[in-house]
C-alpha cells in the first residue's frame, strides 16, 4: 500500500490566513471599542461618586456639630460664612468652628470627643481649618480660646484668622479628601432656608473629577445642611 503523502500549506495560503485573521482582529477591535471606551468613563463617574460621597459625609458630620455662624472663609483675612448670605463662594480655605477634641496642628478626622458645656451648647476647642490644594482637600486641627469674642459662646473672625494662619502654616497638611476640582460654601437663613435673621444652613457645591484609562468625569454635587443653632 502506497503511503499518501501529507501536502503542506503553501507560503501565499498562509499569508492570507494571516491576512484574514488579522482582518478579523481588527473589526473585533474596532467593534470593542465603543465599549471599553464606555467602560471607562463608567468607571470615571463611579470613582467620582465614590470620592464626593465620601467627602460629602465627612464634611456634612463636621458641620452639623458646627453652627453656620461659625463657619468662615478666608479672603484676606477670615469673613464669616454669612456674607454673601447666600450665593455659596469659590474657597480653597475655610474654617468651621468645633467641639471636638484634637491635637494642635494634627488632622482633623477622625475626630476626638466632643465638649458640651452645662447647658448643652458646644465647648468650643478650636477650628477645623480646610485646605484645597490642587484637586486634594486637607484639613488641620487648630486649637482655639473664645474668651476674645464678643459674645465669647460664638466663635468669631478674629480668632477664625489666628486658626487660618496657623493651618497655612503647616507643611503636609493632613488629608482629608480626594478628587475635588472646585469648592463653593455659602449660607442661607431660617427655616427651611427661609431668609431670616438667624443663619441656619449651610450651602455646599463640590466640583468632583476622577480620570480612568484617560477618561476623566466631572461631576457637580450640592447639599444644603442644617448646623446645631
């Protein structure tokens, strides 16, 4: 019996296999795109929203043990939150008067105990002094007396600016928070945000961003938050 010979592929027939795989591959690729594109900027926005979350809590934990009249922004010297009233500021400093305990300089979270006086009313330590650099947010512990303020139960810009000097002062700053672009605080009256004589709320508009594989989101976010007063 005569052995049948195995016949080989020839140099063209393998050239145009690559060719068709190849072929192959590309539209695969192509077709792919659009969808690790998509991937992409899915994953931008949910690290976004991961940061700002995240953010948004332990800010909004540091302001309701706070009062909106003891919040202040630095321009030149510390001004307090209520002016403008309402219209919420570009800041990259600002101040927030607390009760907690803290080391002087040290970071701000997680906090240490918080101190009442007899009647309820916060004790007074100091401020937490917030510092954007860049697209990262930093905070440090500054610890304050009130006896210089008029009425001394109420912090005030005097003692807002002795805290805003010290923190600027500090090299490395404590961390706080991640992938913020931009920082508005203002505030607003009243129940229910009602104009009034008495600054009730507080008003937050974080510019939030996060890139992945090149695919940056950027993502605003807005909060209105009752203080203790």
């Amino acid at each position: 019996m005569t052995p049948v010979k195995a016949r080989g592929f020839t140099l063209a027939e393998m050239l145009v296999g690559v060719v068709i795989l190849l072929l192959f591959l590309g539209i695969a690729y192509f077709s792919l795109q659009p969808v690790i594109a998509y991937m992409g900027a899915a994953q931008a926005k949910a690290d976004t929203q991961g940061n700002a979350v995240a953010l948004l809590y332990k800010l909004e934990r540091d302001l309701h043990e706070s009062d909106a009249r003891a919040v202040f922004y630095d321009n030149s010297g510390a001004t307090a939150l209520p002016t403008p009233p309402a219209a919420p500021v570009s800041v990259t400093v600002f101040a927030v008067a607390t009760a907690d305990t803290g080391t002087n300089g040290g970071a701000c979270y997680p906090p240490g105990a918080f101190k009442t006086n007899d009647n309820g009313s916060p004790k007074w330590q100091g401020f937490e002094v917030f510092i954007r650099s860049g697209s990262q947010l930093n905070c440090v512990f500054e610890n304050e007396s009130f006896s210089s303020c008029n009425p001394p139960d109420l912090p005030c810009a005097s003692v807002a600016s002795l805290a805003i000097t010290a923190a600027k002062a500090v090299v490395n700053p404590p961390y706080y928070g991640a992938g913020v672009l931009d920082f508005k605080i203002g505030a607003a009256g009243g129940q229910n945000g009602v104009n009034s004589g008495l600054i009730q709320y507080v008003n937050l508009q974080i510019q939030a961003l996060s890139t992945v594989n090149g695919r940056t989101n950027v993502t605003s976010y807005t909060d209105q938050l009752q203080t203790r007063n």
